[in-house]
C-alpha cells in the first residue's frame, strides 16, 4: 500500500536529521545518508511522475494508403498497329502513244493535175528509220530535197531518180503506209549511209519517192 506524500515527506527528513546510532564519525556519517536521501528523493519523484502521467508515449506509425486513395493509372489503350491497306493495282499493258500522221486527200496542187509538194507532212523521214531501227538496222539521215520530189512527179521514171530508188503511190499521204509498201530489203541495206525523200500530187493521189545514198 503507498504512504501518503506528508508520511514520505516526513521519513526523509528523519533520516536527513539522524542519523543512526553507535557512528562515531557524525559528519562522515551525514554526508553519506545525505547522498542516500537524495539517491531516494530522486527515485522518488521518478515514481510519482510516472503514476500520475496517466498513459505511455507511442511511436507515430504513418499507415499505408488504401487502394482507394492511390492515385489511377489511366487505363493502357491497346496499341493497334495502323492497317496498311495496299494499292489496288490494275496490270495493263501500256503502249506508247503515237501521234497520228497529219495525212491529206485533197488536191494540194489547185487547178494543175500535178505538182511537188513541200515538207514532210506525212513523216516519211520518221517512218523510214523506225522501220530500220525496228530490225536491228542503224537510223540515217533522212532530207527532203527538190531532186527526190521531182522523182515522185515523174512517178520514178526520169535522171532525178537515181542513184537507188524507190517510188509507191499512196492514196493518202502517210509516210508509215508508204513504207509498207517498198522492199524490206532495199530498206534495211547496211550500206546506206543517208536518203532523200520527196513527196508530189498527180493523177489524183499521192506519190512519194525515196533516193538511197551509199
């Protein structure tokens, strides 16, 4: 059973004012209860600060989130590759674009029945070297000149028609159907180095004349 503070109180200072008896040193004696009674006193007042704190410290533990309190994560989208849709190809076989002949089937000589006519409106320069280049024969040089379109009036008779030539009446003036119309072989001679042509109007159609130049 715990003494009342005054009981306490009052014991303590009865042992700081006497001392036992039969110690003959007194003073030696007093020092030393006087370290007793404050070894007491100390242990004392530690006693009572603990009775009358009424509880015990704790430890601060923080506690854990809850899941609710955690912060979302936006939810991952699933990466979905772009489709690659490939281009519709159609095969079609492409030809190259030949521009027409601009050919013609009126009379260009007006009222005479025959006349020479100028330039190569029906492309027979062109015709001649496609036609080489075709079978493995080399391009030449190709001119309009007024001895070849003489030879196309006389209609490939008379001095202009030489040295080598070749003379077909076309009833348009088409250079590629007047090419058809000569011999494979005179045309793809290897030694042909260059020819003239001349295109005329007679007798109501047309006259083309080649002259070949060794």
């Amino acid at each position: 059973m715990a003494l009342p503070r005054s009981a306490t109180v009052r014991r303590v200072s009865d042992l700081l004012t006497s001392p036992p008896d039969g110690d003959e040193d007194g003073s030696r004696g007093r020092a030393v209860w006087g370290l007793v009674a404050l070894a007491i006193i100390a242990a004392l007042i530690v006693v009572i600060m603990l009775a009358t704190s009424g509880g015990s410290g704790g430890k601060h533990s923080g506690s854990a989130p809850s899941p609710s309190q955690l912060p979302s994560e936006p939810p991952s989208s699933p990466t979905t590759p772009p489709s690659t849709t490939a281009p519709s190809t159609s095969a079609s076989s492409s030809r190259a674009a030949t521009s027409p002949v601009p050919t013609s089937t009126g009379n260009p000589c007006g009222a005479a029945k025959s006349c020479a006519v100028p330039g190569d409106a029906g492309q027979l320069v062109a015709a001649v070297n496609r036609f080489r280049t075709g079978h493995g024969q080399a391009a030449v040089t190709g001119t309009v000149t007024p001895k070849a379109q003489q030879c196309a009036v006389a209609q490939g008779n008379g001095p202009n028609c030489t040295p080598s030539y070749a003379w077909e009446p076309v009833p348009i003036q088409d250079g590629p159907k007047a090419v058809g119309l000569v011999s494979p072989q005179w045309l793809l001679d290897p030694a042909m180095k260059s020819f003239e042509i001349g295109w005329a109007y007679a007798n109501g159609q047309w006259e083309c004349a080649i002259l070949k130049l060794r």
